[in-house]
C-alpha cells in the first residue's frame, strides 16, 4: 500500500478495538519500539503522562507509560513491569533486544506486530501477540499500531476518542500552504506537553517521506538553550513551525505568545527571511486533537515529497543500515 494511499485514509485505519481490552497489570509499563513503530509509545506515554488527560486507572497508584528506543530495557527494569513491544515488520534489533531483556527479567510481555522475529520470540514465551495488517510502510500504519496499544493501555472513553479521530477533516490545502512555506529551509517545530509527540512526528514524516532534515523541541525548553541559537542567521533559511493544543493552559498559552514575539524580534534583528506558521489542533478528545495535528503533519509531509521530487515511500538508509549491522552481528 502506497504512504500516499494510507494517508488519505488515515481517519478510517482508526477502528474501534473489538475484543481488545485493558492489560491485567497496574505497575509501570514500557513501550518499546523504534521509528515509525515507536511514536506510538510517545503518544501513549504523552496521553498518559498529560495532566489533560484523566488518570489511567485513578484506584491505583501512579502508572506510568514509558517509551524506550534503546536495545534492552531501562537498567531500573525489573520483574514487576510490563514491557509492550512494537515492531511493525518484527525484526527491529532494538525492539528484539528489549523484548528479550524481557523475558530474562521475568517481565509481563506483550507484543504489536504483522510477524517476524518477534511474533516468533513472543510466541515461544507464550506472550500475548497482537497481529496487525501486513503491506503498509510502518510509519503509515500508526493507527494500526497504535489503537491496539490504547486499548492495552485502558486509555478512558477510547471508543468516543476513535469516533471523533474518524471524522477529523482532511485539510490537503492547509497542508499545500504549509508545504510552501517550508520547501528548502529547515523547518524548527515547536510545541508542548501532550502535543510534543505530534512535533516529533512532524520532523520525522518530513525526515522520512520528503527526505528533508527538520528540527523539533519543546516550549517551554526551547526557551532556555534553542531560541539563542537562532540569534545568529543559521545556514539555511528557517521556518518556525509552532504546534498549539486547542485546550491549552494559560501559561502554555503565555509561554507561545512571548516566544512567538521573541522570534518576531529576531526576525528583524538578523533573521529577515524567517518564517513563522502556525498550527492548532482541531477536535476535543486528546486523541483527536492529536490526530488532527498528526494527519496535517503527514500531509505536509507528502506535498513536501511531491515538491521535492522524491518517493516518500522508500527509506532504503534506514534498510541499508539494517542489513550492515546484522551482518556485523553476524546474523
Ligand atoms: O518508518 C520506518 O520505516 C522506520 O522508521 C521503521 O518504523 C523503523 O525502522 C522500525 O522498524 P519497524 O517499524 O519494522 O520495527
């Protein structure tokens, strides 16, 4: 299935998780995965971690979602956690490793793939396996991904959440305006709690399917390190790329509005051809809220591939880069 293809019909690929239900375990739980399997992990962690966002399961003490993009699992790891491993082809070393860190330390396992190595490890263990739909390039097959995870995670009012995800709208045009102001230069995309996943979703679809470098941090971090950076003209021409939550707080709200005169000012000291576009989420569930920002971001991402005369679909780097280390690893 073509990225171009999956993308148009990302809203529909959201369904309601007949027979998927919340994971019998309340301690912390790890998300491992890499690349386009892995942003799930960030989103559910985001969705969890948020303060926009009700506890997942308010009888219980504290359960946090952590998303892991290393081989093996954090060295605070232990028999109590919950590790949920993504892997869209199944054989990503760094979700193979974590998933058999795992089972060295006795972990709860689950596993979200179409096959390979891991279905292969989970069901050795006998591990719960959750099969996804083979034939998309990973990074297009979020929702597949991710919706199994939120069920798995007990997110609340999941069901409402997926049904407002599938009417968001397709704004092609908004996407085009967007794609515009960011051919050519670097885009820097900015933005806070719940909505950082979405920016760091944004800079890799740009990555991925435009093939163009992009940049992402967070508000209010940025302010503290990043913003000095762009006191001085970089190489390339920048577009400053800021993603607001529509529900956003009065001083997220502060925070956007100083910083977005900040760079105003620069602008006129040393930066004349710096751009600023600015992005809102639509929708009132944090899911579709998310959703909306991710489907835009993907959008661009293709008007940006089209504009930059290259296939979104392929990443033969990342493929070759794959095949040289297992064969360093002598696999
Ligand atoms: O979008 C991609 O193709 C990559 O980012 C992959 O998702 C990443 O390399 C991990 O592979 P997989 O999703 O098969 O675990």
């Amino acid at each position: 299935m073509k990225v171009e293809d999956d993308t148009l019909n990302f809203t529909r690929m959201f369904r309601k998780g007949k027979g998927l239900g919340r994971i019998d375990h309340y301690g912390r739980i790890i998300v491992s995965g890499m690349g386009g399997s892995g942003i799930s992990g960030d989103i559910a962690s985001a969705m969890c971690n948020s303060l926009q966002v009700p506890s997942v399961d308010p009888e219980t003490d504290n359960h946090p979602v952590i998303a892991w993009k290393n081989y093996g699992l954090p060295s605070w790891a232990n028999s109590k956690d919950c590790v949920i491993c993504i892997s869209y082809s199944g054989n990503t070393a760094e979700t193979l490793s974590a998933a058999s860190k795992a089972i060295e330390l006795g972990c709860k396992l689950e596993v979200i793939t179409t096959g390979g190595k891991l279905e292969k490890l989970a069901s050795k263990n006998n591990c719960s396996i959750t099969k996804v739909e083979k034939g998309h390039q990973p990074r297009a097959a979020l929702p597949l991904l991710l919706t199994p995870l939120l069920y798995k995670l007990g997110i609340p009012n999941l069901d409402a959440q997926i049904e407002e995800v599938r009417k968001l709208p397709i704004m092609k045009e908004r996407a085009q305006e967007i794609a515009e102001e960011l051919k050519g230069r670097l885009p820097c995309i900015y933005a806070n709690g719940v909505m950082m996943p979405v920016a760091y979703r944004w800079r890799c679809q740009i990555e991925e399917n435009a093939k163009q470098m992009a940049l992402h941090h967070e508000i209010p971090e940025m302010n503290h390190n990043e913003i000095v950076g762009l006191e001085n003209r970089a190489p390339n021409s920048i577009t400053v790329v800021l993603i607001r939550d529509n529900q956003e707080n009065e001083i997220t709200r502060k925070r956007f509005t100083a910083t977005r005169r900040a760079v105003l000012r620069l602008r006129m000291k040393s930066y004349s051809d710096l751009k600023i576009v600015d992005v809102s989420a639509e929708g009132e569930s944090p899911l579709a809220r998310m959703m909306s920002c991710v489907l835009l971001g993907d959008l661009v991402s293709l008007k940006l591939a089209e504009m930059n005369k290259v296939d979104p679909g392929p990443v033969e780097v990342i493929e070759d880069l794959k095949t040289e280390l297992s064969r360093l690893d002598g696999k």
